[in-house]
C-alpha cells in the first residue's frame, strides 16, 4: 500500500524570531517534509530555516508576496514527490493537529481541505470576522462557489488540485483566486474547523490584511476575474 507523500509548505516573511519554534512544533506533531519559502526577509529568517537540518529553505531575494511564495513552495514540493501539499502561515498562527483530519479529507477523496476559522469563531476578533465574511460575500460574487472562510491560509491540496490550480496573482488575492479555480475544475473540496492562536506577536505583523491590503486585494481580484 503506498503510503503518501505529505509536503507542508510556509511562505515566510520577516519571522525570523519564531520561524524555528514553528518548524519544530509541526516536526512534533509527526511531519517532516517542510518547504520554507521566504520571500525577500531582511531579519535572518532563510538563514534560521537553514540551521534546521532536512528543512528545504527556498527563497525570493525580493519581496513578491504571499501567494508567490505559496506557489514557489507548491511546485517545489511538487518536484519533490509531494502526493499532499499542507499550506499553512508562518507566524504560528496555525495549529499542527488541525493537518491530520485534512490529510484524512484528502484521503478521502477530497482535492482540495479549506481549513475555516469561521466555522469556530472563538477567540477570533470581531473586525476579522466582520472583514472575513465580506470577503466571502465578493468572493462568491466573482467566482461563484460559496465558502465559509475565503481569506485562509491553511489548506490542503491533493496531486491533482496542484497540477490543475492555474493561479495568476501574487499577494494576499492569491487564497481567493484558488476559490475561483477550485470552481473552474469542479475540485472536490470541503471545508473542516481550524483553530486560530492570535498572539501579540502574530496581531502585530505589519503585512498583514488590514483595511488598505482589503482594497488593494479587491480591485486585483476583479481585474483578474
């Protein structure tokens, strides 16, 4: 019986303070294939990547953007014999016990596993929830499929879904754009509960989405719809 080949990608941008801690936690939780992209850092965050042995550090040496990154680190994974590709954010954010029932989704026959922080809104600010659904409702009105979080950044992706997901954008449009191609292919997805650690750290990241990145992300995902 073949057993697959599970892939976890992190598109990673100034985390250097924290990008180690987050590799070991998911080393912990029984993964070992892990892709570090780092898109263009000035903190020494390739460099932590790089002390951890068996870690696949890649790098932009300019900042393009998270989905550049993420697909950067899919195809990587991809040449690397990924059967599973995990996408998950590096600021800790994300809990490594929520990739086992997505790598169990997958097996079931599923091609792509939205992870959603709005199936479980606990702990979850109140203006996130509020910019979350907005963006869900635009969403489904360019792409036509209805998610319950269209903004995550934690998903899972069979062989399949990699090789058919064609996506053209680079920056934070990129979770929405895999909405739309997940329409476009008829992929078979679900959508399971995930649980999101907002930490100080995590709440001060500077590229986050916020009001500014909203706009800018909306008007790219018309002109590219």
């Amino acid at each position: 019986m073949h057993t697959p080949s599970i892939f976890i990608v992190i598109p990673a941008y100034n985390e250097g303070t924290i990008i180690q801690s987050v590799i070991a936690e998911i080393r912990s939780a029984g993964y070992t294939n892990i892709v570090i992209v780092d898109d263009g850092s000035t903190d020494g965050t390739y460099e932590k990547a790089k002390e951890i042995p068996g870690i696949v550090a890649l790098r932009h040496l300019i900042n393009r953007g998270k989905g550049a990154s993420v697909k950067t680190g899919i195809e990587g994974a991809r040449k690397l014999g990924a059967d599973i590709v995990v996408t998950m954010d590096g600021d800790g954010q994300h809990n490594p016990s929520d990739i086992a029932p997505m790598i169990t989704s997958i097996d079931q026959g599923y091609d792509v596993v939205l992870g959603s922080r709005l199936k479980d809104c606990t702990g979850m600010p109140k203006y996130k929830i509020i910019h979350n659904h907005i963006g869900n409702i635009l969403v489904w009105m360019l792409y036509g499929l209805w998610v319950t979080d269209s903004q995550s950044g934690f998903r899972a992706y069979s062989k399949n879904a990699i090789t058919k997901i064609d996506t053209k954008t680079d920056r934070y449009e990129y979770d929405s754009e895999v909405i739309r191609e997940i329409h476009r292919h008829q992929l078979k997805f679900i959508e399971i509960p995930i649980e999101v650690r907002y930490t100080e750290y995590s709440m001060g990241k500077v590229q986050k989405m916020n009001l500014t990145n909203g706009i800018k992300t909306l008007i790219k995902m018309i002109l590219s719809s």
